[in-house]
C-alpha cells in the first residue's frame, strides 16, 4: 500500500493497525511516519514524454501550484521583485483571503502575471521558458510534483529544504535548496548558467514512470519471495 502523505495525525492509528499484514510503500523518506514499517520509498514517476526541453528563453521566474500561504505564493513574488525578473504564477486559488491580500495587489500583467489554472500543454511551455521555478514552501511536502516536472524540462528548481525537497533537488544540478530571501534571490542569478540539459537528464533518471514502474516491479518480487 503506498501512503500518498497524511491527511492528520488522526490517520495514523488505521495504518498503524494494519502495519503488521500490510507493506506500506513511502512516496519519500521525509513522508515516512516513525510508528509504520515500510517495505520501501518510491518516488513518483511523471509521463516525462510529455515534457519538452525547454532554454529558459521566456526570461521570467514561474510559480505552479496552488495559491496558499503553504506554497509560498508571496514570497515567490518577493524574491522575483528582488531578482529583478518577472513572475508569473499558474494555479488554482486554494485561499481566497490569502490571494485577495498577499497576491492580487501584486498582479499588474507586467511584473506579476496570474494565468489561473493552465493546461498540460500550457504547463510545458510555461515551465520550459522559465528561468527557474520558485518552490519556497512553508511546510513539509511529502513529493512535489511540479519539481519533478520542472527539472524534466531543464528548468532548474528554487527551494526552501522542507519536507521531500532534499531528497527531489540535486543543489547545483537539478536546483538550489536555499534558506531565506535573499539565498533565493542569489540561486536566481546562479540558474541562468545552471546546464539544463543535465538537469533534464538527471530528472528524466530519476522521475520517469518507466523507473517508477521498474521499482515497483522489483518490491513485488520481494513481496512474492518473502524479502520484504
């Protein structure tokens, strides 16, 4: 059974009641509850044929994903008015306060630009021109999928060190893990001469469905032989 993160503490008690028939699959070893046994962590796998390579030519800095303080929406902007590049933001408004207060006075089409929800195609070329892709999230995300489909593209990812990035961002390689503001702002300028073919590559690696697959197959096997 692979646990897609923890709806609440409250949860973890059916799990945990299950825990010695059932081999718990983790979506990463950040996502891993101290009171389960799991059998493995196995990142997702994203259909990378429907991502293209992408140079960044768009000249802006991209956020995708829902509008919520969770996902750093506002900070995002901020470090883009400090980098002195254009933002523009792609998702679905998931607090209507936080986006009437901390986002819209900021939207002016120019320096912030807000699309709503986008397509899959649309999501490709958005990610492929961006510069890098802002993930400064405020809590600990069990796997961002986003991150995975940005670097598929060649885009490198900014992120705070919450929750799964550690594990998804190879610092210097496929992203940057930064700590506040103004390290963010600082791994903006060293993005643009990130190599985003090797990003790409690296990604394509690690985050393919075929991979995904692969290892599920694998821990199957275990599971049939009894070593797991």
């Amino acid at each position: 059974t692979t646990i897609h993160g923890f709806s609440s503490e409250r949860i973890v008690p059916v799990y945990r009641a299950y825990d010695d028939v059932v081999r718990y699959v983790a979506i990463s070893d950040a996502d891993r509850h101290p009171d389960l046994h799991y059998a493995a962590t196995i990142h997702h796998g994203i259909d990378v044929t429907q991502f293209t390579a992408g140079a960044g030519a768009g000249g802006y800095l991209l956020f995708l994903g829902r509008i919520h303080p969770d996902k750093g929406t506002a900070t995002a902007i901020e470090v883009a008015r400090l980098a002195g590049l254009p933002l523009v933001i792609a998702g679905v408004v998931h607090d209507a306060g936080y986006f009437r207060t901390q986002v819209e006075p900021h939207v002016d089409g120019h320096a912030v630009t807000y699309l709503g929800s986008v397509g899959p195609a649309e999501r490709d070329r958005l990610l492929g021109g961006a510069v890098a892709l802002l993930h400064l999230i405020d809590f600990d995300e069990p796997f961002g999928l986003s991150v995975a489909e940005s670097m598929v593209t060649g885009t490198p990812v900014i992120a705070y060190p919450r929750g799964s990035m550690p594990e998804l961002i190879g610092p210097d390689l496929t992203g940057y893990l930064v700590n506040d503001v103004a390290q963010a702002v600082a791994a903006v300028g060293a993005a643009r001469s990130l190599d985003r073919a090797g990003c790409r590559a690296e990604a394509i690696a690690r985050f393919s469905s075929d991979r995904m697959v692969d290892d599920y197959e694998r821990l199957f096997e275990q599971v049939v032989h009894g070593t797991a």
